[in-house]
C-alpha cells in the first residue's frame, strides 16, 4: 500500500482528507512543515499533500526545501489549498508540485488524482531504473576498458570509487561543506567518479605500462590525460544532446580536476583552492591514499599509516585541509577497502 503525507495545520483538514484516503493509502496526517521534514528522515512516502498556508514554514517554503534535498526532490507533491489565485498556482507549479487541489474538495476527485500521479510516478521511477542501468553499465565499460590498458593499477577505479563514497557521507554527517553537498547525490557521484582517468585512453601503452619511472617528457604525456578527460566527457555530452546533465558534469569535474593541487601547483590548470571544485577536491584525496599504498614500478608500496602521514602532511598544500580532516576520520574504513580489494 502507496503512503501519502498529509501536511496542513488544521486539525479538520488533516481528518478530512485521512477519513477520504485510508482505505486506499497508508496516511501519516503532520500537523507542520517542520513535523514532516523529521518524519522524512525515517519514512520517504510515495506522495504528499501540502498546504500551502500554514505558521512557521509555509508550503512554498516546504516544497523549495524538498527539492533541493537529493533524498526528497523526486517524491511528487500535491498542493492543497483555499486559493483560487492563478499566480498562487503558477509559483507551486514553478516549484515543481504536480497538481494543486482546491479545499473544499470532491473525495473521488482527489483519489483519482492521486492515483493518477503515483502511476505517472511508478512509470517514471522505472524509466530512471533503467536509464540508470543503461548508464552504470555504460561506465563500467570504459572504466574497465581504460583500467585493462593499465596494466600497473588493477582495481584502482574501484577502489577509489568506494573511497569517494566514504569520504562524501563522513563530510555530509559532519557537515563539512554541507551547504554545497546537502542535494548531491552520492551514488551519482561515487559512479560518475569511476571516469576520473578515462582521459588515459589516449596515452600511450608503452607509457602506461613502462617497469620504472617516466622521463619528464612521458609525465609530460602522461599528464594530458586530465584535459583529455574532460575533452571525452563534453563529447560524450554533445553526441547524446545530453550537455548540463548532472552525472557527466560531476564526470567531468573528477576527470579534469583530480591532479589540482590545493595550492595551485597542479595540473592540468594550476587551479588553487576553491577554485578547484569540491568534486575535484574529494577525488584526490581518494586518488592519492590509493597511489601510496600500491606497489608501482618506482615504489613499493607504503604502509596505511605511512600513507594517512603523507596525506596529512599535505594539508593546505597538495589537498583541501577541511577534507583532510574528515579523512583522518576515516581512514581505518579506507585500509578495509584496501585489505579487501586485490591491490597489484
């Protein structure tokens, strides 16, 4: 059974609508905007009902704060209200609400409204799945296309994806940068992350896969594949008429972004700080702790604690000193990655 929140201040409304819906839908009634938002951090429902005109935060105010919350933005939202304002009903479908119902309401209008969006829902729920599918299997092929050239970083691109991810939620629960992650998609970006080197497909095999150090002129080859990225990324983005969309964008900023240094001394524009996206910011730290503690043809490999000291120690040079931090947070979750997915 489909749940439905019902969002209004009046006690009457929230009986009335209960009493119309119940033997249809599972009906949690919320007296406030501020009583849904807790409730949403443990039920996400298939549907909600909004008044507009409540005290503390309104309905237009709820539903702005909706969207912009990945976990939230894409549960269809109804408006109830008294008003028969055209630009009152032009401002909630700018928002994004999918129907608005006028009080006082017909009971099977509003069931068969209902159940017309949730259906409209379920179609578009499933044509994401598989777009998302469709997209996962996608990168997976070139991440594991690129990765099977490079014959000195097996499992890298798995390996940092994951390390990504602890990153991302550890800063999200610690709240660090929490006004630009708080509507990022994590699963979107640790994916998009995984074609942070697919620049290296126009590089060479004979440097890729060279048993010792690269002179200056092949690091400087090697270095290209930063821009490359990108270069692939916008093209993948202009043949599939797909340019702004947020999983090639997020893409796109780990490919191009993932050797700037904090400090301005990395490639492949000499971005410092901020400048450098916070995409960029996370994917070489995961990048960076993954070198160290692999074996390469002109290193062994360096211990977890060596590593987290190197890291450390470039705070405010070579990584984002904010991300650092959450880093040292986390680094025994990094070294269970590392003991548990094949290091070469």
């Amino acid at each position: 059974m489909d749940t439905v929140f019902v969002v209004d201040d009046i006690d009457v409304n929230l009986a009335v609508v209960k009493d119309a819906l119940e033997e249809n839908y599972n009906v949690l009634t919320l007296p406030s905007a501020a009583g849904m938002f807790s409730l949403l951090q443990k039920i996400t429902p298939d549907l909600i009902l909004l008044d507009i005109e409540m005290p503390g935060m309104d309905g237009f105010a709820a539903m702005e704060k909706l969207k912009g919350n990945a976990k939230t933005a894409n549960i269809p939202v109804m408006f109830l209200t008294a008003s028969t304002d055209a630009a009152v009903e032009a401002r909630g479908i700018k928002l994004g609400a999918v129907d608005f119902v006028v009080k006082p309401f017909s009971a099977p209008v509003l069931l068969n409204r209902i159940a017309n969006h949730l259906h409209i829902s379920e179609l578009i729920k499933e044509r994401t799945r598989k777009i998302e599918l469709l997209q996962n299997g996608i990168v997976s092929v070139l991440a594991n296309l690129v990765e099977s050239r490079d014959e000195i970083t097996g499992g890298h691109i798995e390996r940092t994806s994951m390390y990504v991810k602890i990153l991302l939620v550890a800063m999200q629960e610690q709240g660090v940068y929490a006004e630009q992650t708080r509507g990022w998609d994590v699963e979107m970006f640790v994916s998009a992350a995984r074609m942070h080197d697919i620049g290296k497909i126009i590089v060479s095999d004979v440097i890729l896969n060279k048993p010792g150090k690269l002179t200056d002129e092949e690091f400087a080859l090697m270095k290209k594949h930063a821009a490359a990225g990108e270069q692939i990324i916008d093209q993948i983005a202009a043949q599939t008429d797909m340019a702004g969309d947020p999983f090639l964008e997020n893409a796109k900023l780990a490919a191009g972004h993932h050797h700037e240094k904090w400090n301005g001394t990395g490639y492949p524009r000499g971005l410092k700080g901020e400048e450098i996206s916070l995409q960029g910011r996370v994917m070489a730290v995961a990048d960076v702790y993954d070198a160290l503690v692999s074996d390469r043809p002109y290193k062994k490999a360096f211990s977890d604690e060596e590593a987290v000291n190197i890291i450390s120690g470039d705070s405010g040079k070579h990584f984002d000193p904010k991300i650092v931090e959450v880093f040292l947070t986390v680094t025994d979750k990094f070294k269970n990655i590392r003991a548990n997915i094949c290091l070469r």
